[in-house]
C-alpha cells in the first residue's frame, strides 16, 4: 500500500505477482476467470473501510446510511473501487441508491475510505440537504 500512496506511477511488484499468478494458475484452481481468482484472494475485512485489503462497512451521516464497498487494487495497481449504497436517491449524486468510482490511491494518502465518501457524496448534495460533518 505504501507504494501505491506515495509512488503510484511505480510499478507495484507484490501485487503483480499475485495477479499473475492468478492469471497463470486460475483455471488450474479451479475458476471461471482470472477475477474469480484475484477477488477469492483479495484479504477482506467486514464492518471498517481499510487500505490493508477489500473491505466494506455501513456507516450513518444522518439521515442517510450508507453502505460502502472498498477494493483497492480491484482493476489497476493505481486505484481503487468504490461502491456506495444507499436506500434511496441522493440528490444531484445518484438517483439509484447506487454510485461507483475509481479513486486514485494517492489519494488516501491525505484522507480515510470513509472520508474520502463522506466528502464526494455531501459535496455534491444541495446546499440544503448537506451534511454537517464536523
């Protein structure tokens, strides 16, 4: 991780091995695709944000609850995926309940998954429906 924080334009050499080696072995191991593989690999933690592996969490930023899903590494060695749920349409954000975002990994270099969230998504509410945060 500190690698992709603070030299993202490097090559990052552990997780290239991992990958390949999913890309080589995955069929051998007994999956569908290369992703299958990396996503069954992937260290996971349930209930906090974490730069340490895929993770999600739900957190409240009343009156909204959100539910966040964190892979860093997911596509690339530069960024990260971000899904965040909600029950309902944020206004100006996503209609759906549902948005999806590649974030650079330098970024949280300077800031957590969630506030990194918590910042995007109430900075793009209305004036009148934005949330307090501090």
């Amino acid at each position: 991780m500190t690698i992709a924080t603070e030299k993202p334009e490097e090559e990052n050499l552990p997780l290239s091995k991992l990958k390949s080696l999913c890309w080589t072995h995955f069929r051998e191991l007994g999956f569908d695709c290369m992703a299958a593989c990396f996503d069954e690999v992937a260290p996971k933690t349930d209930g906090e944000l974490t730069l340490a592996g895929w993770s999600s969490a739900e957190f409240n930023a009343p009156p909204w609850t959100f539910r966040v899903r964190f892979r860093p590494f997911h596509i690339s060695h530069w960024s990260a995926h971000l899904e965040v749920r909600h029950d309902g349409p944020l206004p100006g954000v996503t209609e759906t309940g549902y948005r999806s975002m590649f974030v650079p990994l330098k970024t949280f270099a300077t800031m957590t998954p969630k506030e990194f969230v918590r910042s995007e998504i109430c900075s793009k509410l209305p004036a009148t429906q934005q949330l307090n945060l501090f």
